[in-house]
C-alpha cells in the first residue's frame, strides 16, 4: 500500500501567511469575572443638634483609628488569598525526556537512549466533554516519552500532548477526565483569563509553579516592563511581560496573575538569565488566549507506528534566525524541492515555499515538522500553512 498523505494548504504572495485555523468543537470557555459595587442606601440625615463637650471628646475617641487596620482593596485580593484562590488551578508536570548518549567500549562507539526527568508547571485552561486541558510551554514537553501531572492534592494522571505552537513556545496538554478521581475533580478548577494589555508597568503580580520540582511555591512582585524582546537560541521571542517576580526553572508553564486572581501570563522560565537577578518573562494572556484556543480544537492524537506515518513528498532544511536575517526570509521549514511518484497529493505545494504552520500549529524546524507529522496515518489530511515568494522573490 502506498504512503499517502493528501496535503490541504494555502498561500498568499507579499508575505502574507495564509490559511486559517480547522474548525473543531472543542474551545476553551472561560468566563470573565464582573465585579460591581452596589450603591447603598443613605441613611437619612438626622437633625442636628449641638454636643456637649464630653459628648464630643466621647465621640472623638469612638472614630479614632485603631492599631488594627482592615484593607479594602475593592476588586484587589491580598497575595495570600490570591495563591489560595489559583493553586487549585496549577498542576506540576513531569516530562520524562529521552536523552541519545554516545559512549565507547571495547567493542568501539556505542548509542544508547535514556530517561531523565524534567519539572515544569501548567495551568488549568478548561475542559471539554472528555478531557481537561492545562496551557504549558512548549519546551516542558518537548521530546516526550511519558507526561505526568500532578494536582493540588498530589494526585496524578497521565497527560498527553493535545497541540503545540513552537514559534511562541506554548503548548496544550489534555487529561482524560476518566484518569481523575471523583475526589481530585472537586479540589481543581479552571483559572480566570483576565487582560495581559490592561496591567501597566507597577502592577503588582503573584508568580505560582513548581519551582525547581520541589512542587508548588509562590512569589511576588511587580510588572517590570511590557512588550519585551528577548533573544534566546531560537530567536526572537517578542511582546513578553518582564517582571521582577522571582520565576525559576520549573517555573516554566506556571501562572503570572494579577491581583483579582486572574491568568495575565504563562511564565517561560528559559529566558532568564542566571546571571541577572529580578529579571523573569511571561507570554501575554493577550497572545496566549487566541493560540490556546486554537489548538483546543485539535484532536489528541497518539504517535502512529513508523510504518503507517505518511509522508509529504518533499525535501526541506531549516531556516535559522540568522539565515531568516540575512537574507529577510520568514523563520520556518524551506522546501528546496517537490518529490514525484511518493503518493502524496503535493501537487499544489512549490519549491521555495516556507512551511510555517502544520494544522494551525507553528513550526520552525524539521524536527518540529516531523514530530507532528508522526502522529497522522498515510492517507489522512493535513493543512499546511506556507510562505510564498512574490514575482521580486520577495515572501
């Protein structure tokens, strides 16, 4: 039997990207909270009547300030109630990575594959008929064998990837409702999603996650600056939220929240520098929302055996962020050629085209591209989302 997989794509001159996102069922609700203050009702004003001089100094010492204060902050929570409201809403993820070390014996060089696990956090997004859906980075799961999650009464579950988007480092992760208890379902909730372009810089935010695997800690701070730049090996990561909250590594996926307990940022650990302190990142409710949204959609999908994968008929290489510079390419996957006689209805894919995006999921390298496609069978369709040069070889 032939390998086929029909490919389903389209694009726009001028640098456009083109395509739009497959429409599922499945979309993560989440409702917006709607603070009001009712007006109460005045007392009528009594008829005024001169005091006596002790009835004043009595007075004074009813409405004297006390030694103890009670803060009203309106639509604002203490940090303490804001950490006791969202940890039932952040789950600690263990990624059990495959790692491929080289070696020497007396027999010569010798590969082996091994296991080591790495910690990361997740926040809890929503759910749909049949799974729960917890928003992490990309990078907490990267290279997978195994995912565990655990919750806010330390139970656990096995996790499986439900989508991801490489070119901003998030990914949805999904739970089967049936892999958790009765017990767990009544202590975890889904966050709030509040505004990320509504904080200004000065804002106070509560940073929850499992930080350095230890499980879940808390920390405080403020937003530092918005709309960051920062470069990482992988290039640009732009628009994030800086704070001076301390985030540390398995922090990353954890929830940055504002002080009404809403999500206003998934933290990315990764890009801080160790040798700066203060300095932490977070991507935007903002930008993460939309993209969560979308690879909510998805269908979780199991790796298919090798043999069954299906193919595209192409031949591709990276484009490397210095590469995309240089020469103001789009950072993805360059088709260099078009292979006939492989099966697969490629017909309408072109040399030079640069694949950004694999069923709405962004891609920047061959490595990224091959480890979705080795979860769809020959034969099925996949919407490939593609860069094309102009008449001026311009994208």
């Amino acid at each position: 039997m032939k390998r086929i997989i029909g490919v389903i794509f389209s694009a726009l001159l001028f640098g456009l990207i083109a395509g739009g996102m497959m429409v599922g069922v499945n979309y993560i609700a989440q409702e917006r909270n709607i603070y009001s203050i009712a007006e109460e009702e005045q007392p009528k004003q009594e008829e005024k009547k001169e005091s006596s001089p002790s009835e004043i100094k009595e007075q004074e010492k009813s409405t004297a300030p006390s030694d103890t204060v009670i803060a009203s902050t309106g639509n604002g929570k203490t940090v303490t109630e804001v950490a006791k409201d969202a940890m039932p809403s952040v789950v600690a993820i263990t990624n059990m990575m495959r790692y491929q070390e080289n070696g020497f014996s007396i027999f010569g060089e010798i590969q082996r594959e091994t296991e080591l696990p790495a910690s990361g956090s997740g926040v809890i997004v929503g759910q749909n008929d049949t799974e729960l859906l917890i928003a992490t980075n990309n990078h907490v799961i990267q290279d997978s064998n195994s995912l565990t999650v655990s919750f806010i009464d330390d139970s656990t579950a096995t996790a499986q990837v439900k989508g991801t988007d490489v070119t901003v480092d998030l990914a949805l992760v999904s739970v089967k409702l049936s892999d958790i208890s009765p017990e767990t379902r009544e202590k975890i909730k889904a966050v709030q999603i509040g505004s990320s372009d509504e904080m200004e810089v000065g804002d106070q935010v509560v940073a929850i996650g499992n930080a350095l695997g230890y499980g879940q800690s808390v920390t405080t701070g403020i937003i530092s600056a918005k709309n960051r730049d920062v470069q990482t090996k992988d290039g640009v990561s732009k628009g994030l939220i800086q704070t001076d909250a301390a985030i540390n590594p398995g922090n990353s996926g954890g929830a940055l929240l504002n002080m009404k307990g809403e999500l206003i940022g998934i933290n990315v650990a990764k890009y801080a520098d160790t040798d700066v302190e203060g300095m932490g990142y977070s991507i935007p409710s903002s930008a993460a929302e939309t993209i969560l949204s979308s690879l909510s959609t998805l269908t979780t999908r199991d790796k298919v055996p090798e043999a069954e994968q299906g193919v595209l008929g192409i031949q591709v290489k990276d484009i490397d962020a210095q590469t995309a510079e240089s020469f103001a390419m789009p950072k993805g996957i360059y088709i260099f050629k078009v292979l006939e006689n492989t099966g697969a209805d490629n017909s309408r894919i072109q040399e030079r085209d640069i694949i950004t995006k694999l069923d709405g999921q962004g891609v920047y390298t061959t490595a990224d591209l091959k480890a979705l496609l080795s979860k769809y069978r020959a034969g099925e369709e996949v919407k490939l989302t593609l860069m094309r040069q102009d008449g001026s070889g311009k994208y």
